[in-house]
C-alpha cells in the first residue's frame, strides 16, 4: 500500500521566532560570552599598524601602517631561527603526535576485558589534568642531570646522559612530552568513534577469514576516516602554536638557538621589549595561516568526499 507523506505548511520567520523562544533564551548567554571574550578582543588587532604606547590608547597611539610587519620579511636572523624551529616542530608533532592517540585507541579497544579496558583508559587520562610546569618537573626528575636514569647510571659505574639540556635533543623531547601528556586524553574521540562500529562487520569478516589485520584496515581504519580528518584539519588551524608554556619553562636549559620558536620571540621581542604593535602583526598573520590552512584542508576533504569540518 502506497504511504502518503503529509507535508507540513512552511512557517515563517516570526513563527519559527515565537515556538523556539525558550531555546532561543538559553543561548543567549553562551552568545553574550562568546562575542565578549571570543570577537570583541579581535578589535585589539589594530595595534598591529599602529606605534601603540599603552598610557596613550589605542586611539591616541600613533597609526604606521605596515611597518610593524616588516619584521616578516627584513630578514632578522633570529625571526627566521624562529620560523624555522616552528615548522620543523609542527612537522614532527603531525607525523608523531597525531597519529599517538590513533593508535592507542586501537590498542585500547582491542583488549577483551572491559575491567581493564577502564583501567587503562582512566591511567592514560591522567597526564592531561597535570600542568605543564608539573610535566617539565617530572621529565626533570626522570631525565634531568641529577634524575633517576642518570642516578641508576652513576649508580652502576655507566656514563651519564645529557637529555633534558641537550639542544640536540630538544625537539624530541619536546615531542615525548606532549605525547605522555595528551595522547591518552585524544583517544576519547576515537574510541567513541570506535563504538559506533556495526560490530556485525567484524562477525562477517571473520566468517569470511579475515584476520585481525584485515579487519583493522578493512573495517576499524575506514570508521575512523572521517574523525581523522575533521581533527586533522583542526589540527592544521593550530600548527603554528608549538606549546608556548612547555617550551619557556625549558628555554634557558637548551638556548634560544635550539628552542626559540614564533610564540617565544613574540614574548621575549614584543611583550618582554614593549613592542606590542610588533606582537600583534605576527599574532594577525599567525591567524591569516591558520584560517588560510583549515579552509583549505576543508575545501580538499571535500574534493575526496569527505565531510571536513564543514560545508559552506
């Protein structure tokens, strides 16, 4: 028997207003909040083009154009140092950091019991609730000069092991760091996507022969597809933030040369040196990157089919 689909008349904007009005009221202070903290402070930017001196306002601060982003490009050794430890830092977090919780989420669900599926879960969250200056601490007490690996090496007659003030070592450091701290935590996404597996797939391809292996490429990577992406692209619009607090507290045991990135030499340039209007140029071109980046990751997933992040 055929079915009739009843089609309700549209309403209008007026009607729409009058039957949503409560929801419409609970947003509001989410809204208020989010243009206070969120967009208003975006004006601030305009002491990028101005000589801004705080006791004048930014008013009454002298407007220059574009001279505060001739740092950009005059080529000041130390701004390139900076720009060049960014990107190599970015590069080597996408290729270790961002695959780390990946693959702990599949490790995770691949354990049978569900007791200790919680209890790894619940081990692997804690870093993320430790501040970095405790992180730093504890990378100190285990790797530092006087740590425990070196103390267990004195111990034992064996030769000591600079880690924690070795600039050649900086970077992966750094990279272990963020790794302990926060893969764990980034697992809760994949493992959510995870479990909306029709776990009827696995049975089938089971019947069918296929191994472990098999089933993770066939069934678990492509359910995992699009969260990938969505965080990839995420993670692209934040690339140039390398961990501005992570990297201060460990800046003077390694030297400006090995450490100093974008974030650092803004600090150490334009706040610690007054030069605000300097700060906020590479903050505004630092922003221009990043939305440059995540739309055009979003416009690629679109061309293979992907959701992205959104649709325009």
């Amino acid at each position: 028997m055929a079915s009739t689909v009843v089609q309700r008349p549209r309403q209008g904007w007026r009607a729409r207003l009058r039957r949503d009005r409560v929801l419409l009221a609970m947003t509001i202070p989410g809204l208020v909040a989010l243009v206070g903290f969120h967009y208003l402070p975006l004006l601030g930017n305009v002491i990028a083009f101005e000589d801004y001196q705080p006791f004048l306002g930014i008013i009454n601060s002298q407007w220059v154009g574009f001279e505060k982003f001739a740092i950009l490009f005059n080529g000041d050794p130390a701004f390139v140092n900076a720009v060049k430890n960014t990107l190599i830092l970015t590069l080597v977090q996408v290729i270790f950091v961002f695959p780390a919780p990946i693959v702990l989420a599949l490790m995770i669900n691949s354990l049978l019991s569900d007791r200790m599926r919680r209890i790894v879960q619940n081990v692997l969250y804690l870093p993320h609730f430790l501040s970095w200056v405790v992180v730093v601490a504890i990378f100190q007490q285990l790797l530092g000069g006087s740590g425990l690996l070196n103390t267990f090496l004195r111990s034992h007659g064996a030769a000591t092991l600079d880690i924690v003030g070795n600039p050649d070592l900086f970077i992966s450091l750094l990279t272990s760091q963020v790794v302990w701290k926060d893969s764990g935590w980034a697992t809760i996404l994949f493992l959510a996507a995870l479990s909306q597996v029709d776990q009827s797939l696995y049975e089938a391809s089971a019947i069918d022969g296929a191994s472990r292996a098999q089933q993770l490429v066939n069934v678990t990577l492509p359910a995992l597809r699009g969260v990938i992406i969505l965080l990839l692209i995420l993670r692209l619009g934040d690339s140039l933030n390398v961990g501005f607090e992570q990297i201060i507290l460990q800046q003077k045991a390694v030297g400006s040369e090995a450490s100093e990135v974008i974030d650092t030499y803004v600090f150490n340039y334009g706040i610690l040196g007054s030069d605000w209007g300097t700060s906020a140029a590479v903050g505004l071109v630092k922003g221009v990157i990043a939305t440059v980046l995540v739309v055009g990751a979003n416009k690629l997933a679109h061309v293979f089919g992907e959701d992205g992040v959104y649709r325009a």
